[in-house]
C-alpha cells in the first residue's frame, strides 16, 4: 500500500509539473501588442490526459479513470508577465494552486476506496479485506497518503518553479532568457496575437518546450 500511495503522490506532481513547465522557456527583446500580463488557466483533468499521450509521461494512463476523475474541476493559474522594460516573469498564482491541491485532497478522501480498488484490481470490498488483515484500514490509508502528500512543500516547489529574465520578440516568435542565461536564437515559442489573446503554437526542438508538445496549444489572456 505504501508504493500505491507513492504512485498517486508522483502521478499528481507530474501532472503539476509537466503542466507549468509547458510555459517556461526561450529566450530576449520587445514589441508592440505583447507587452501584458497573459493568464492561463490549467484544468488538471485536460493537462493530464493530454500528457498521457506524450511518450515521456505514458504512464499515467495507467493510472485509471478514477483519478482521472478526481481531477475534474481541479484547475491552476499561470501568470506570463512581458513587461515594456522587455523583462518577463512567470509564475504561478499561489492561491489558485493552493485551491486545487485542498480541492484534490477533498475529492480524494471520499474517493480512496475507488482508487485504490481499481489501481489494485481488486474490488473496493477485497480491499477493505486485506487492508483489515494488515492491520489497516482505509482511514489509516487516507493517513499514510496524507503525509506522503506534503501540501505545504508542493507549494513551494510550485513557487520555486516561477522564473523571470528579458524577452524579444520578432516575426511571430517569442524568444525568453532567463536570469544568468545567455540567449539561443535557435531556442524560441511561435505565438498568435490576436487581440487580448496570446496562443503558443509551436515550439523548437530546442527547447523544454519540445518534450511537452501534446499540450499545445497554450492559449493566455490579459
């Protein structure tokens, strides 16, 4: 039961991670239409379907409709700040985070028994069974996830992954070089303006961008 917590702790990061690394990235420079602070906001449930399908992150496939169920209704901001001073920001609004981590750990409390049942092929009665053979039962479970699942260090580490340097953009594409980096033109995201809308359409072999496709695209609003 201890790996099956530890399974449903990484699943949930990955699907955290993958989704906001999908808009960290390229490299510097300015122009008319883009300067703003751009949003978008990431429905879990979407971002880890969608991540399924990348060759990297399959395996969460694995993980069966239930805790894709669970994450329904769960969503995140990602905040993308290019400023006139051709300096960007991204990060990621902490109290949306926090939301969606307290709403996945609600849903998970009622949804445990369905959970561990269809990850285990067991029936959710079968389980109560060997739970209570072990000398467990499903709150102690519930327990045992709850402090695997260290809400407060996810939070951090969602913090942590916020980035900022400067920015330049020219014929469609947005190159980003982040603090301490040196700038690689090969190295950019091909974005669409259209009014209020920024849409991330493509991205270079060069860059995080790249393992992440199956996510595009990425469309913010200001």
């Amino acid at each position: 039961m201890k790996k099956l917590a530890k399974l449903l702790t990484l699943a949930l990061v990955l699907t955290l991670i993958v989704s906001l690394t999908a808009c960290a990235g390229s490299k510097q420079g300015a122009a008319d239409g883009i300067v703003g602070t751009w949003k978008y906001t990431m429905d879990f449930q979407k971002a880890m379907a969608a991540a399924g399908e990348s060759e990297d992150m399959a395996g969460l496939e694995s993980l069966g409709d239930s805790f894709k169920e669970m994450m329904e209704g769960l969503s995140m901001l990602m905040v993308l700040e290019l400023k006139e001073d051709n300096t960007y920001s991204f990060y990621i609004d902490e109290a949306s985070a926090k939301a969606a981590v307290e709403g996945m750990m609600s849903k998970l409390t009622d949804m445990m028994p369905k959970l561990v049942a269809e990850m285990s092929g067991m029936s959710e009665e079968d389980v109560q069974k060997a739970l209570e053979q072990n000398g467990q039962s499903m709150d102690s479970l519930m327990e045992q996830f709850g402090g695997a699942m260290d809400t407060d260090e996810m939070l951090k580490d969602l913090k942590e992954s916020s980035s900022k340097g400067t920015y330049r953009y020219a014929d469609g594409k947005l190159y980003l070089t982040e603090e301490g980096s040196v700038e690689n033109p090969a190295d950019y995201v091909v974005v669409e303006l259209n009014g209020n809308e920024l849409k991330i359409t493509e991205v270079s072999e060069g860059t995080d961008f790249d393992d992440y496709k199956s996510l595009l695209p990425l469309v913010f609003v200001r």
